[in-house]
C-alpha cells in the first residue's frame, strides 16, 4: 500500500511540467517553513518534548537554555539565510539574464572568505565579533570591484559582470591562500572551518547582526519584482517600457549583495544554496519573478532547514551545513537541470 | 504639427558617421518604411528617434522635445518592437504582452484590469489562443505579434518597428503589414524598417530611402521614392516597373 502511495506521487512528480501554477502551492509555500521549523526545534540529541510548552516557558530548565538560547537562534539564523540566499539568486538569474549566476558569482564568497581570513589572522580566530565586520565589508568591496571592472563605456552588461565577478573571486582567492600560509596552522584551520559554513556557532547576537540587512535586501528585492521581470526581456527592450536599465539594475544588484553579504557574515560560505534554491523554485512556480521572488524565499528558508536538520542528527557528531548542502546540492543541480534544459532556452 | 516629426538628427559611432541630417514628419494614422541597402543605418535611424541612442538634433512628438521627456513618459508616447527577441525564460505569452504596462504600472504589479488590456491587445494581433502559453514555445510570426501586442498595451502614438517582416514566411509578412495598417488607421503614427520595395509600396504612405552612411536620399509618397534611378543610386540594381489596377511592382532585371 505504501508502496503504491509512493508510486503514484513519484509518477505525479514526473509527469508535471515546470511552473504549473502558484495557487496551488501558496498554501504549501506559506506553512512548509513554519512546519519544518516545529520539527527542527522538536529534534536534535538532546530531546526537548512539546508536550510540555508550557513548563518550558516558565522554568529554568536546561531544556529552556537548549530551546530559547541554542535551537531557536539556530533555525532562525538557517531560515533567514535560505530565504536571502533565495530570493537573491533568483533576482540575479533574472535580471543577468544567466540562469546559472549566483551572489557568490559577483566576488561576495571570496571576499568575505578573505575578509574573515584577515581578522582571523589579525586579531585571533576566537574573535568572532570582529570576524563578521570584517567579512561583510570585504564581501561589499569585493562586489563593488566587481561592478567597477565590469563596466564598460558606461554601460554594465551581464557577461562582463559575470567575467569580473569571476576575476575578483580569483584575486580574493589568492590574498586569501597567501594568508592561510603566513598564518600558524590553527588558525588555517579556523578559516577553513569557516570557509566550509557552519549554523552550530550561532546565537540572539548573529542573529541581531544579520536580520536587519536580510530583511532590507529580501524587502527591497520584492519591491523590484516587477522592474526585475522587465529587466530579463533585454536592455533594449527595458529602456523602451521605460526603465532606467543601469541604474534599476544596479540597485538590485546591491540589494542582493547586501542581503548575502549580511548572512554569510555571521554563517560562512555555505553553498550552492543560493544556485539550488532558485532552481527548485523554478521547477515548482515558474520563472515569472512576481511569484518566482517570494516563493523562493520560503523555499529557501525550508532547504535549509532541512539540511540543518541533516546535519545536526544524521551522525553521532555534528557535521557542518555547508558540507551537506554542497554533497546535496551538486546532483540536484544536474537533475533540475537535466529537467528543465528546454525550458531555459 | 502632430504626429512624429524628426528635426536635424545626426548620430555617430565614434568618427563613423551614421545618420546624417534626417529630416521628415509623419502625420498620424501614417506608415512610414525606412529601406536601405543592409548596414546602411535603418536601425540606428530607429534607435535615435525612440533615444536608446543620444543623437544630435530633434525629436519630436505632438511638439514636445523627446529629449526633454524621462524614460517613463517617453515610453508612454512611443512603442518600440526589436528586430530580435531571443527568450530567455517560459514566460506566459499574456505576461509578457502585459509588460507594456510598465510605465504606466511604474513598481507596481500589474492589475486584473491590466490583463485584460493585455488580452484584448493580444486578440486584436490574432494571437488571443495563445495567451496562457509559454512564449519560449511560439513560433517567430507568433512571437512578432505578441511583441506588437505589448507594444500596443503601451498605448503609445507613436509606434517603432525594426524589420517586422523579418525572418517570416510570405503570409506571416502580410498579415503583419495588414495588423500594421489597421493599428495606423486607429490614428497611430508607425515607423518601420522594411526591405521588400513591393511590400514597402502597398502598405505604407511614406517611404525613407536610404543611403549608406545615413544619407537620405528620398523621402516621400512610394511611388516617388522608388523610381529606377532611386533604386539604382541605393542597391545598384536595375529595376523594371509595371502597374496594375494603380499598384506598382518593382522587379530586378535579370541579366542586364
């Protein structure tokens, strides 16, 4: 009987083309986060039982710490970068016109790899207050490079800004290696734990840190939606529905890298979030932005809420989030890009 | 006057000149064909008079002075159809048909009354059945129309079209010309490239011709325009004309 249930969803999961509609799944995209996050709060090592909400509000149990202090920043912090990582992909694979663009592709990772690499090395690896300074302004230095290499004659175009991003990623990456070997070799562990990406270091503070600069960029990327879905039609064809195509695209791009930067500050690199997101979005709602945008973040804060999950409780000791998003990531990809190749073109 | 009228336009790449004192005005409810030998400028032409490029001179439309007007209101009196259009993603055809709206919409998210404009722009082009189609899927005739279709949602009085017959096939080149002319004959001014003379002559009041290097060489009714030593001077082709019924046809001489 299971058997033949799973059959028939497999089989409807097959049989249905990419972007069949939102109605259907607005109520899906609304409550699957909320879902995921009881469940997440609910599992873990230490089992906290929702049987007793209320005695977990008013004692001083060591459940309330684990709750309030380890688990709930915890998720929040996974659900807030999911759902930047999200909508900021799917913003730029829009607007660049490049399905296969990501925050990451603009010099943000290596920048702010860099930058926590720096202070990590300056100031000590235990440090972390001055690690996420350090990594948010070396993220937006490395965009704005980016952005400044890639303009030419006064004009932005989506391949020269993909080839600089490329181009800075590679210098950052260097400052970075020449770093890691002038450095003693436990704070060259340091930097590659932070490199990997990691949620089990977050606490009330990170969260404080990177909320406010999320929730600009996911507000700000919202308000664009519609300018964003003009935008891909082409430059030409922008300026002529009267759109001030660099400038409107500029601003996106700054929306998107403040919202990355902010969460990859606190969290590290984790990756290929924001490449799968978008996609997954994608192969459920469509490619039209205005509901392209907000489903992706809610897609996003559910995928990484799950490999949160994944990692916490999968093995006897805890793996980090960006090592299972990347081992889950890379096959996904090729499968939602094996589905949806005509569909790009 | 009303209707489009372009004053003095030059327009350079660098030291390449490419448009060389255009002038000439269409009334609207008018069609105006640009033709020329390829690369000669039509493009450009086209550009310069909707200002995605920055040409010397005037523009203008109803007597305002296009360079005086923001993006937004500009695209509120001129809509503009590409000559290419490659999709990049499925969208519905009646979304991108709505994104005429744009300047009208300015941030906002297009209203129901919005797709109904966009669905009724998209019957009056004949391509209403595929509104809830994904545009990546279409045709290159049926891509033209919807194109046209968003520009008319535009609701501009002026209306610019590069090569719109282009890459078409014989009846999907008339029954562009023919949605062309009613569009004009709902009183908007359309200005296009076109590269058949014949096609050029049945459909449109006007005609440009152009040189290489953006001279003008004629500028007026079609039968003016495209005398044999017109069409001599531009293609350098020898030409045979015959009348029916007060339509002329334009036939290269073979073999000469």
């Amino acid at each position: 009987m299971v058997f033949k249930e799973i059959m028939v969803s497999v089989n409807y999961i097959r049989c249905w083309r990419p972007g069949m509609g939102f109605q259907k799944y607005k109520v899906a995209l609304i409550f699957s986060p909320l879902i995921l996050l009881i469940l997440y709060l609910s599992m873990g090592k230490y089992s906290v039982s929702f049987g007793s909400l209320e005695q977990l509000l008013y004692s001083d149990s060591i459940d309330k710490t684990i709750f309030f202090n380890i688990r709930l920043p915890r998720a929040v912090e996974a659900m807030i970068f999911g759902a930047c990582m999200g909508i900021s992909g799917a913003s730029l694979q829009t607007t660049l016109r490049n399905p296969l663009v990501s925050p990451y592709f603009l010099g943000i990772s290596s920048g702010a790899a860099f930058g926590a690499a720096l202070s990590m090395a300056l100031f000590g690896y235990r440090n972390f207050f001055l690690v996420q300074p350090s990594a948010i302004i070396f993220a937006l230095l490395a965009v704005f490079l980016t952005l400044s290499l890639s303009k030419f004659r006064g004009q932005f175009s989506p391949v020269s800004l993909v080839l600089s991003g490329m181009i800075i990623s590679a210098l950052f990456a260097g400052f970075l290696s020449l770093v890691q070997i002038l450095v003693e070799p436990e704070k060259t562990q340091a930097i590659v734990a932070w490199m990997i990406g990691r949620l089990y270091t977050i606490t009330w503070s990170d969260v404080r840190v990177s909320a406010p600069l999320a929730l600009l960029g996911i507000i700000g990327l919202l308000h664009f939606r519609w300018r964003i879905f003009v935008l891909s039609m082409g430059d030409e064809e922008a300026r002529s529905l009267g759109i001030n195509v660099e400038r409107e695209r500029l601003m996106i791009i700054l929306l998107a890298s403040i919202a990355t930067a902010s969460v990859v500050s606190v969290t590290g690199i984790i990756g290929w979030v924001c490449l799968i997101a978008p996609h997954i979005t994608r192969f459920l709602v469509g490619s039209d932005p205005k509901v392209l945008l907000p489903a992706s973040i809610s897609v996003g804060a559910c995928f990484m809420l799950l490999a949160d999950m994944i990692s916490r409780t999968a093995w006897s000791f805890e793996i980090p989030v960006g090592v299972i998003t990347t081992i889950i990531g890379a096959p996904l990809f090729l499968y939602l890009m094996r589905r949806a190749q005509n569909e790009w073109r | 006057m009303n209707g489009v009228e372009a004053v003095d336009l030059c327009f350079s790449y660098g030291e390449m000149m490419i448009i060389r004192q255009a002038s000439f005005g269409l009334q609207p409810g008018e069609i105006l064909s640009i033709l020329g030998s390829n690369g000669c400028g039509k493009t450009t032409l086209l550009k310069c008079l909707n200002m995605l490029l920055k040409p010397e001179g005037k523009v203008l439309v109803d007597n305002m002075d296009l360079k005086s007007l923001s993006g937004r209101d500009l695209a509120m009196l001129m809509g503009y159809v590409p000559q290419m259009h490659s999709p990049d993603f499925p969208y519905r055809v009646v979304d991108v048909a709505v994104s005429g709206r744009t300047p009208q919409l300015g941030f906002s998210i297009p209203s129901k009354r919005d797709y109904e404009l966009a669905r009724k722009a998209l019957d009056r082009v004949g391509v209403g059945h595929l509104a809830d189609k994904f545009y990546t899927q279409l045709s290159g005739g049926e891509l033209k129309l919807v194109l046209i279709a968003r520009a008319l949602v535009q609701e501009p009085k002026v209306l610019l079209l590069d090569e719109p017959t282009s890459h078409l096939d014989f009846k999907n080149r008339v029954l562009v010309l023919k949605i062309l002319r009613e569009i004009a004959d709902d009183g908007i001014a359309v200005i296009m490239s076109e590269h058949d003379p014949n096609l050029a002559s049945l459909f449109s009041d006007k005609v440009l011709l152009m040189m290489n290097k953006g001279e003008i060489v004629r500028y007026g009714s079609a039968k003016d325009v495209l005398s044999p030593e017109n069409i001599m001077k531009v293609y350098g082709l020898e030409i045979e004309v015959f009348e029916k019924e007060g339509a002329r046809y334009i036939f290269p001489r073979l073999g000469a």
